[in-house]
C-alpha cells in the first residue's frame, strides 16, 4: 500500500515537472518550448487529416512603454490579459502559447488564411476596444493594442518554418502601421 502511494505522489510530482516545463510561468499558457511540441503535434494532426493549419504571430504594440510607465508587474498582469484574450478567443480547438517577451503564437486547426485572419483581426478590435485597468486599484492602463501575421502550414514544414512566415507577416503589419 505504502509503494503505490509513493509512486502515485512520485507520478505526480513528475507531471507537475512536465507541465511547468512548458508552461510558461507569467501567462499560464504554453511556453516556447510547449509551443514547438504542440505545433509539432499539431502539424502531424493536420497532415493526417488533410487538413489546413493557421498560425498567428501576435505581438504587443508598444510593449516597452507598459513596462516604462506602469511597471514589470503590470506589464505582466498586460500579458495575462492579452494571453487569456486570444486564449478565449481562439476557443477549444485553438492553441495559444507565449514565445517570450510580448510574442504569442497562435493556431487553428482546419482554418483557411482568409478565416484565420478574421480571427485574429476580430481578436485585435476586441482588445483595442476596451480599456485595461490595473487589478490593485482598477485605475485605467490605457488601451492595449497588437500587431498580428498569420501564416498557413505546408506540409513540408517545420514548426519553425511556419512561425518565421507568420513572424515575417506580423513584421509586414507593424510596418504598415501596427
């Protein structure tokens, strides 16, 4: 009795591990390294069933100046909230994650880029629309907006691959005025 509670409390604190391991500790959500394993996981998926797989790269405009102005610590309540956004946004069957600094990675199954990028531009005008308030004292943080590129898997693609396309098109968007 007394080992299979051990292994049971071992099994457990061995899946904790794994999960802190790709999750990323400000957001909650998936990690760089989560990300490459679910995309990979996803690319798989997608070829299996002849299906099309969008990705979004997102990125906080003007990032640097949340920090500046209000601080790390509400930088990070800007990045849970815009991370729980898409999060909600893309649904069950989409998968967000944090690449690091203000970058999100999106993606979604079975979506064509026209689709995809209604998506993402309905997610962006819903962020743009509301007004942050801090948690602390619910004193106003200003609006929040992103940039996004989105992207569609080839089938010869590598996680990688398909995010630098998706990284070039959000690069694309800021240029173009963000």
């Amino acid at each position: 009795e007394l080992a299979v509670a051990e292994q049971q409390r071992a099994g457990g604190q061995l899946r904790r591990a794994e999960n802190a391991a790709i999750t990323d500790a400000r957001t909650g959500l998936l990690n760089r390294r989560g990300v490459i394993e679910a995309l990979t996981a996803a690319q798989a998926s997608a070829a299996e069933a002849e299906q099309l797989l969008a990705v979004a790269m997102v990125d906080i405009d003007h990032f640097k100046n949340v920090n500046d102005q209000w601080g790390h610590a509400l930088g990070d309540e800007v990045l849970r909230f815009v991370g729980q956004h898409l999060a909600l946004g893309v649904g069950e069957t989409g998968t967000v994650g944090r690449l690091g600094g203000e970058e999100f990675v999106a993606f979604l199954p079975g979506m064509k880029l026209d689709a995809a990028m209604a998506t993402v531009d309905r997610l962006r005008g819903a962020l743009a629309g509301q007004i942050i308030r801090r948690t602390a004292d619910g004193a106003s943080m200003g609006r929040i907006t992103f940039s996004a590129g989105v992207s569609i898997n080839h089938p010869d693609d590598t996680p990688d691959s398909v995010i630098a396309r998706a990284d070039s098109a959000l690069y694309t968007a800021k240029r173009l005025g963000r």
